[in-house]
C-alpha cells in the first residue's frame, strides 16, 4: 500500500467514533447524529482476482427497520425490534426519534456474529415512547435519511399535527412526496409546505378512505398504513407496494393490535382501531444485501452461502443468475451461488416486487461487464440510478445509457482505478466491480456504504478479499 494512505485498524474502521454518547452499547458508533460521526475521506482499497469462497449471514433489512422504528411511535410504552443492522441510518433514526421525545438504546443480539472480532453486527433497539410524543422532525436529521419522513404517518394518525423537513437521502433521483400527501388527504389531512418542511394537520382524526397509488411507491404505502391504523373506519390502498418489508412492518402492526388483510398483495385494507400497544418484533432479513452476495458470487467465479435471507425474496435475481450460468440451490433461509466460469449475458429489467429490484442494479451492471455477450438493463424506478454508470466506465466498463435503459458490453477483465460511491447500492457494487479489476481498486465516500452494510469489509475478508478501509490524506486547497 501506498504511504500516502493511512491505514486503519479493523476497530477504528468498522464504525466511526461515538458521537453525543447516544450509539452502540459498546461505546463505538455512530452516536448522535453529528456530521463528524461520518468519515467522507474514508477509502475502501481492494485487490482485484478474488474468487469469493465461503459462507456470510445477512441479518435485518435496513429498508424494514428504519420504518420499524418510526412503527413504534403509534403505541406509547416500550417496543423492541430485534435483528437491526448496526448502521450509519439507524442512529440517525435513533436520533430522530429522541428529539421526538422518545427514550432509545441498543443492546446486542444474542447469537448474533460480529466481523473482525468486533461487537455483533445486529442489534436489538428499546424504544419507550410517551403519551404525547413531538410534533417536528428537523432538517438537520431528516435531510441526511430519507426514511425519517416515514414519521409523518404515525405522527400525524397519534397527534394530529406533524411538521417533517422535506427529506434527503441517496441521490438517486428525484423521489417525490406526491402519493404521501395526496393519500393523506383523502383521509382528511390538511397539507401544506412551507419553508422546507411538509406540514400536515387534522383536528377532528384521520378517517378512512379508498386510495389508489399511481406507483406502487414503497414509502407512501408504508406512511399510509401506519396513518389508517389509527383512523376512524376502514382504509383501502389500491395499487399498494408488495415488498417483503411491507409485510413485515404489517406484521409488526397486527402485532401492535392494528386490522390489516392483504398485506403481500396489491389491495391493502385497514380497520381502524382506537389505540395500539408495544410489542417486541423481529425485523426481516435483508434480501438486497443477500442479492449483492449472490451477484458477487457470480461476478467473480465464486462459491458463497448467503444464509439470514428467504430466496423466495430474491427469486427474479436468482432466476437471472441461472440464466447467467449459476449453479444456485435454495432453502427457506438461505442460497448457495456456484459458477466456475465466465458468465453469459442477460438482460434485466427493474419492477417493483416481485420485480428484479431496482437496488440491485449496479450488481447486475457489474455482472453484465464481465459477462459473455451483450445485456440491455432497463430501470424503471429511479431516474438518477445510472448516476454511478460513469465510475464504472472509469473501471473500464463499456456501458452505453439512454434514458433509462444501458446496453453493457462484458469484458474478461475490468481495470483498477480510483472511483466514487454515489449512494449505498453503487458504493457496494463499485466494491465487488474492483474485484474483477486488475490491480488495486480505491472506492472514495463509502459512508454511502456504511449506511446499508453493517460489517462490510470483514465480510469481504471472510470470503477471501485483499481489502482494506484506509484515510485518505487531505486534498490541497486552491485559491485565485
């Protein structure tokens, strides 16, 4: 390695520093919500002409969790959601959700493995809400995690009055608050903006209402979910999401006492009830980093056991990576991915679920730049996921994009070069891409990374990967 790059230690890289004493129950990070607890001259450098061999445990979806958590504030009392990731987001929403005035702390899961000898890589979060939670959600928290705008549901249905910044999150496009607002309404919310922030009041209560989403969006469904629970009379969400994490925040909400039939299916229907209670729940596993496994597996001739994940989540991927040559065998909670040569080209089109889910694009980008023959891949869901397509072309990818469609060349061999995560899914896929590079490959801003992988990199070394996480030294100031 270079001298210009300072090496960290495995307990100084897995988590950042504590930040206001508020993180993991070890005392490491993230803690608070400071934007010092996020290192963005954080590095990750990996050796190229690895063949992944091994067996890695996914544990809970970050996508579910974070709207676990907000869940909790329809019940005052304490809930508990077990099998967290420990990530970046997850303090944040901790956060969040103090400054609502809820009582929050971690402590590890039993059982559950930490990488490199470190603290375990699942947690279970306590969370005590009170009588009358807060009201506002900042800009300062909620423009770093697009997730907290799920507060706005719950809030909204307890309260009757909530104020959330308009959210940030990944820059993948623009993702609007459309469906939110206009479901809301239809339950009797009045809605305004202002200054930044999405405003929403009923005074007399929500009430149900029958509702059709132009898009299956994921986070409306969720918003108006945990908004109907609470509403008087019956709620109907046509055209609603379908995606495991769905299920599995309705589950929790049935558990809390909430009427909810359909959930997996495109007609949700919701009665309901005057008040909910605490429950503990147990947050279902992550099927898009088991899917990033999978496709790693595949990108570099490898043979990796994903266990903590149902397949059946993953099905259309899985389906690709046979077309693609991969020997794949299944069971409830777990796959096997085995290929011993180079892959051939598919194509693959992004759908909401039980679609090929569009947060494993860049993974089956990288494979069709490695693979045999020419893939046309085509996203349908966000307008900016071909952002990262540039860093990948620096690693000598042939990618050709229009609109919303690429046409990617393989290649037998990518070649190293420094590039940069544009959000968590490209940050992850540029990773695996630089394992089939020539030479040492150097991902930059993979904070991104830490915000949906907890334990990446001991992952990665447990399957047979050269990587580190380094600092990189200070770029010079210019001045005119």
């Amino acid at each position: 390695m270079t001298n210009s790059v300072r090496t960290s230690t495995a307990a100084e890289t897995a988590r950042p520093e504590p930040g206001t004493g508020q993180g993991w129950p070890d005392g490491t990070g993230p803690g608070g919500a400071d934007d010092s607890t996020i290192c963005d001259v954080d590095v990750i450098r990996v050796s190229g002409g690895a063949r992944l061999e091994g067996r890695v445990h996914v544990v809970g979806a970050k996508n579910s969790a974070l709207k676990l958590m907000a869940a909790a504030l329809l019940a005052p009392g304490r809930s508990v959601i077990t099998n967290v990731p420990r990530i970046t987001d997850i303090a944040i929403m901790a956060e969040v959700l103090r400054r609502l005035g809820c009582a929050v702390s971690f402590a590890d899961d039993e059982g559950a493995d930490g990488g490199d000898d470190g603290p375990p890589r699942s947690c279970s979060v306590t969370i005590d809400v009170p009588t009358d939670p807060g009201t506002e959600a900042d800009y300062d928290l909620v423009r770093r995690l697009r997730a907290s705008i799920c507060v706005l549901g719950p809030l909204l249905a307890r309260r009757g009055y909530v104020r959330v910044a308009h959210p940030g999150g990944d820059a993948i496009g623009s993702r609007g608050l459309d469906m939110h607002v206009a479901g809301l309404a239809r339950m009797g919310a009045e809605i305004s903006g202002e200054h930044g922030f999405v405003i929403a009041s009923a005074p007399r209560g929500l009430h149900g209402a029958t509702i059709w989403l132009d898009f299956p969006s994921v986070g409306a469904t969720e918003n108006l979910v945990m908004a109907a629970v609470l509403a008087r009379g019956v709620t109907e969400i046509d055209n609603a999401a379908r995606e495991p994490e769905i299920v599995d925040i309705c589950e929790m909400l049935t558990q809390m006492g909430a009427r909810i039939d359909g959930a997996g299916t495109s007609m949700l229907r919701i009665e309901g009830v005057p008040e909910l209670r605490p429950v503990r729940h147990a947050t279902v596993g992550d099927r898009i980093v088991a899917g990033t496994w999978a496709f790693a597996a595949a990108m570099t001739r490898g043979d990796v056991t994903v266990t903590g994940a149902d397949p059946a989540f993953l099905e259309i991927a899985l389906d690709k990576l046979v077309s693609a040559g991969c020997l794949v065998e299944t069971r409830p909670d777990a796959f096997r991915v085995q290929l011993d040569r180079r892959p051939s080209a598919v194509d693959v089109v992004t759908l909401p679920f039980p679609g090929f889910a569009t947060d494993l694009l860049p993974m089956a980008i990288g494979l069709a730049s490695v693979s045999e023959g020419a893939s046309l891949v085509t996203e349908n869901i966000f307008d900016g996921r071909f952002m990262f397509v540039n860093e990948m072309a620096r690693l000598g990818a042939d990618i050709k994009t229009d609109g919303h469609h690429a046409v990617v060349r393989g290649r037998e061999r990518l070649s190293s070069a420094p590039v940069r995560a544009t959000d968590i899914r490209a940050g992850a896929g540029l990773v695996i891409a630089g394992l089939c590079a020539d030479g040492v490959t150097e991902v930059s801003h993979v904070h991104h990374v830490d915000r949906g992988y907890p334990d990446f990199i001991a992952d990665l070394r447990s399957l047979g990967v050269e990587v580190e996480r380094a600092t990189a030294p200070e770029e010079p100031a210019f001045t005119l």
